[in-house]
C-alpha cells in the first residue's frame, strides 16, 4: 500500500486519515495521549506545544547533530573521513549510497514534519482564538512563523539549486504554509526564497513587541524561574535573530543592500550579545563557555549533547569512526595561531596520549554541572556572522574590513587586517574557523560556488558537489 509523503507526516501530528483505501491510522485515542482540545484551552498548554516545536529541533536528524555537528560539516570536508570511515559516502559525495541517503532522507523528513506540526500550532491559534491574549498570541504567532521559515531556508540550502542568476528559475523544492493533505508543488527557488522572506517579515511585525528589543536576553538559569516571554530569549526566534535571518537570507540571494540593512539593525544593538572575554577563551581550563554563548542570538538545548559529542569526537573513539581534521589541515585553517580564542579553547590534544592530534572539544561537558547558563546549548545564529555578513555587503572594502571584520578578529584574539586585503579571501578563512561544528560552512561554500576545496581526509583538493538530491522517499511520489 502506498501513501504519499505529506501523509506520512501527517502521521506524526494529529492525522487520522490516509489515502486511497488505507484505513485510519489511529481509532482509539490512547489513554496516555494529551488531546488537541485539552492543549489549546489555556496559555499554559499552547506554551508547551510552542516549546515542543523548539525541542524538536533538537532531533539528531535536525539540528541536534545532522545539520550542525556532523552530516553538514562532512560535507564541507571538515573532518578526516577516509575510505575506512563509516561517513564516508558522505564525504566522497556518494549521495544515493548507504548511509548518505538515508541520513540525508532522514533530515529532509524530519525538517518537513517539524515544518507541519508548525503550521499545526498555527491553525490551532486560529481555531482557539481568545485563550491566549493579544499580546503574548503575537509573540507565539511570530517565533512559529520564523522557525517555518528557518527550516524551510535551510532546507533549501541543502537540497535547493545554487541561487545565483541562471539558477534562481530552477525547480527547486515545496513550500507548506498549511496542514492540507497533498503533495505542494516544487517551486522556482527564486518564488521560494521570496516565500521565506514574506515569512520573516510577518514574523518580523509580529516579534516588535518582543521583551528583548527593551530588557535584553534576560537569560536566567534552569533553576531559576523563568517566564516564557521575557526570559532566555535567545533560545527563542525573537526579533533580532528574525533580522539576523534575513540579512542570511537576504546575503543568500545577492541583495546585499538588504543584507546589510537588515546587519546593521541587529549590530546597533550588539550590546545585547556581548562578545566572549580573554579570560574565558585563554584562562579558563575547568568550565570555559566554548560555544561563546553570550554571543548567540538564537540557540537550542539538547538534552544528548554530551552523548553525542561522546559518540562524534570523544578521543576514545577509533579512527574509523570519529571525527577529526587532519593535523596539518586544521594547522592551516587557524593558521598555526594559537593565540585564536577558537584553536586554543576548542581543540586540544588528548593529555592521555591515546590520540597523537588534537580533538574537537568544543562541545565537551565542563566540570561544574551546575552550569547552566550555556550547558547542552548549540548556537545556530551568532552576532559574529552578522558582522561577516556586513563586512561582505559593505560597498566600501575599507569600511567593511575596519568596521565589521576586524571587530570580530579583534575579538578572537587576532590582529587587524590590512584594508588592501582581499575581503572574500580573508571572510572564507573566518568561516572556516568561526563555525566550527555549526553547520554553516557548507552553505557559505554553495552560495560563493567555491568548487574546489581542501580534501578532509588527504593534503589534495576535492571538488565539491552541491547537487545533494531530494531524497526517495519524496520524489517517487512526483
């Protein structure tokens, strides 16, 4: 029997029905099952249901480790995945192989369900009008809007055509605003990069309320109270990572005037995202913060990323199945520069001898469970690439270079650059250092069609393969 791919999802929201002449999925409802009707009759409920959106992100096939720690950045060659590797489908671009394809299905079809329990939030905010004030509606409505828009962006970054003039009309990938049970169309990638934008500007209007545009990020501990709008606002899409979002988005399609509008919105407030201190990325041995995380804009918690850093990069692991760069490939990115607060807090060679390159560290646990403030957190949108975005969009290289770039290098421990630098050069280097374990790479490669790269596992180039295709699981229902 068989079920289109937008049903299978609806599996996993609230969906009874199938196609054809399936039967219902479910005809009892389980006893232990929290009732739709039960979740949107008080404020309380709909926050959970919000606050399971963002969980969900955390899923290892989402931005708990596929699109952050591992599938994305093997794909950039971060790491030294030889043929011996159990990656390495992934890292020789053998896409339609095992565990390639799989993994990558499985991202895409995680990321669409996400994106349909989204919208289920949404269409329940209209159904249940009035249980949640104006207000607070406002918020909720806009933080679901922008994670639409985010997992829909990134999604096309992985699967989509490379946007640029010739291909910008190219098919590209289906776009859901609803929870509708049908197969969306694949849009021209220009039609879709203008859905996401539309997206985030309506989250935008929604979010100018937003308590951290007034008090800040306000985070508070996992011991402490918190409230749902005003506190650890930076684990939430609040306003200025929706303006963060769009100068990436905007970067994306080549609207560098917009970019950089949408930049220098979010840098104007900079203070509210201060940047890391000497004595946290040099001094500190027992608790540092790694991630920076005072720098985020907008995160998540995942609750198994000590399990996973366990699983990734522990130096525990064999040869053939952690991962690591290449000595001399990670001496390149960082330039022999120990004195970058990213090589000396992040990469470490293992004081017990049991591997002779140094490891990536960066989402070790620390000593102190207690904390909290940074513990289990992976940033996905940073007050550094802002400035690289502004330093990139800038029309005069001078002011890109003093005003934004060497900012964020004076800030990581390094000197400033000479404005008669090449500033795409020099950005490309601040990427490769900068996200580290974030995903990001990948994506800046694609968008600039850089085609030849350092091989992850040899001192030789690769050419890189951007077609990564939509998966079976999708495509043999079109």
């Amino acid at each position: 029997m068989k079920k289109k791919y937008i049903t299978q999802l609806m599996f996993m929201l609230f969906a009874v029905a199938t196609l054809g002449s399936c039967k219902k999925f479910l005809d009892v409802q389980p006893e232990d099952k929290v009732l739709e009707t039960q979740l949107f009759t008080s404020k309380r409920g709909v926050e959970s249901v919000l606050n399971g959106l963002y969980i969900a992100l955390a899923n290892t096939n989402a931005y708990g480790e596929a699109l952050t720690l591992n599938t994305t950045e093997i794909l950039a060659q971060r790491y030294n995945v030889s043929s011996t590797h159990d990656q390495y489908n992934l890292a020789s671009y053998t896409y339609t192989e095992n565990p390639a394809a799989s993994k990558l299905d499985a991202i895409w079809t995680n990321s669409y369900a996400n994106i349909l329990n989204i919208n289920s939030f949404l269409e329940n905010l209209d159904r249940y009008k009035g249980v949640v004030d104006e207000k607070s509606e406002a918020i909720y409505r806009g933080e679901a809007i922008a994670l639409r828009a985010y997992l829909h962006f990134d999604l096309f970054r992985l699967y989509g055509p490379r946007y640029n003039t010739a291909d910008s009309t190219k098919q590209s990938l289906p776009y859901y605003q609803q929870t509708k049970i049908s197969i969306n169309p694949l849009l021209p990638a220009n039609e879709f990069i203008v859905k996401v934008i539309e997206d985030l500007k309506t989250a935008e209007q929604l979010l100018k309320n937003d308590a951290i545009t007034t008090t800040g990020v306000n985070q508070v501990s996992s011991t402490g109270t918190a409230d749902f709008l005003s506190n650890n606002r930076n684990y939430r899409l609040n306003y200025f990572a929706v303006k963060g979002l769009q100068a990436r988005v905007f970067l994306y399609r080549g609207d560098k005037v917009s970019a950089l509008a949408a930049a220098k919105e979010v840098i104007s407030k900079a203070n509210l995202f201060p940047w890391t201190t000497v004595n946290n990325a040099l001094s500190e041995k027992t608790n540092p913060d790694r991630i920076f995380s005072t720098e985020m804009i907008f995160g998540i918690l995942n609750t198994q990323l000590y399990a996973r850093y366990t699983a990734l990069f522990d130096p525990a692991i064999t040869d053939a199945k952690i991962l690591a760069p290449l000595p001399a490939r990670l001496a390149t990115t960082f330039e022999n520069n120990e004195n970058d607060y990213r090589y000396n807090l992040n990469w470490q060679a293992p004081t017990t001898g049991i591997k002779p390159y140094k490891t990536f560290f960066k989402y070790a646990d620390v000593v102190d469970k207690e904390k909290t403030l940074f513990r289990f957190t992976i940033p996905l949108l940073k007050i550094s690439e802002i400035y690289y975005i502004a330093a990139e969009c800038e029309p005069n290289t001078s002011d890109g270079i003093n005003n934004y770039l060497n900012v964020v290098r004076l800030n990581r421990g390094l000197t400033n650059l000479a404005t008669t630098v090449n500033i795409n050069t020099e950005l490309q280097k601040e990427y490769q250092k900068e996200f580290f374990g974030e995903g990001q790479l990948f994506y800046y490669y694609k968008r600039r069609n850089v085609t030849s790269i350092g091989n992850g596992s040899s001192t030789a180039n690769i050419t890189i393969n951007y077609n990564v295709p939509m998966p079976l699981s999708e495509s043999q229902y079109r």
